[in-house]
C-alpha cells in the first residue's frame, strides 16, 4: 500500500537551536521562506515536550501543530538535534508508525553524515570563536547528506 503522506520540507536544528539544514520539496519557490518559518516556530513547542517527557528516551514527538496546509511533526535525537517535518494535509489518516519510520531514516541520514570519519571539517583558527561542524553543513562537503535527505523525500514522494 503506498503512502499517503507527502513531504513539504524538512528542517535539521542544532542543540543550540541554529539550523543545520532546511530543505523544501514544494514546487513554489516562494514558500521557501515559510518553511523556515515553521522550523523557527516549531522550536518553542519542541522544547516544551521534550521538557514533559523528560528522560523517557521517546524521541517521537508527534503532531506539533498545524497550520493552513501543512502538519508539522517533531522529533528530537538523544543528542538534541531537532528534526522537524513539514507534511501536506490531506483527507487521509496518518499513522504514526509511517511518521516514526521517516524520522528514523532522517536521523540514520545525519548520523550518516557526522559519523564520517573522512568527513573533514572546516573551522577557524582563532579558537576564541566557537565554530560548530553543525553551522558547516551548508558546504559542499555536507553534500552526500543533502543528497540522502533527497533520496528519502523522493522515495516517500513530494508535494
């Protein structure tokens, strides 16, 4: 059975709330701005659920809220780097168990990504800047992350 769900956009955020990546899969280039948005705002809720559930180890954090067209879902990883979804709305149900295997392909893609032993970041010099690998992933190098994040949006289909 195919899934009904549809991915808009997905959005990485490091513990210090910097993104990490943002990728929009809407054909609109001018909703672009508004998936950044919904990653910004989704932030506070994120937050205030991980605080609730504490150290019950659930990195699912289900429906954050829903707004016009879009249902955005939150997940957090032991490391605390958010990932955030941005889902079409449509008239048929989600499951959860479809949700929950996304986010888990999203997190083993980052995984992936940082536990690259040959992955070599760049970083300043000047050790009084505190430079995070995550403020990075914009470069080329990060580009088989990027392209994996693609790989699994195409593979569950786009908007």
């Amino acid at each position: 059975m195919p899934s009904t769900l549809k991915l808009n956009a997905v959005a990485f955020i490091s513990p210090q709330n910097h993104p990490i990546l943002i990728r929009t899969f809407s054909k609109q280039d001018e909703n672009t701005i508004k998936y950044h948005y919904i990653a910004h705002t989704s932030l506070d809720i994120i937050e205030e659920r991980a605080n609730m559930t504490g150290k019950l180890g659930d990195c699912y954090l289900g429906l954050l809220y829903s707004m016009e067209d879009v249902a955005v879902y939150g997940y957090i990883t032991p490391l605390k780097v958010k990932i955030v979804l941005a889902l079409a709305l449509s008239d048929a149900v989600v499951k959860d168990v479809e949700v929950i295997m996304l986010f888990k392909a999203m997190h083993m893609a980052y995984y992936s990504a940082i536990s690259n032993p040959f992955l070599r970041l760049e970083s300043s010099m000047d050790s009084s800047i505190d430079q995070s690998p995550h403020i990075l992933v914009g470069s080329p190098k990060w580009k088989n992350f990027r392209k994996r994040v693609d790989e699994i949006a195409r593979t569950l289909g786009t908007s």
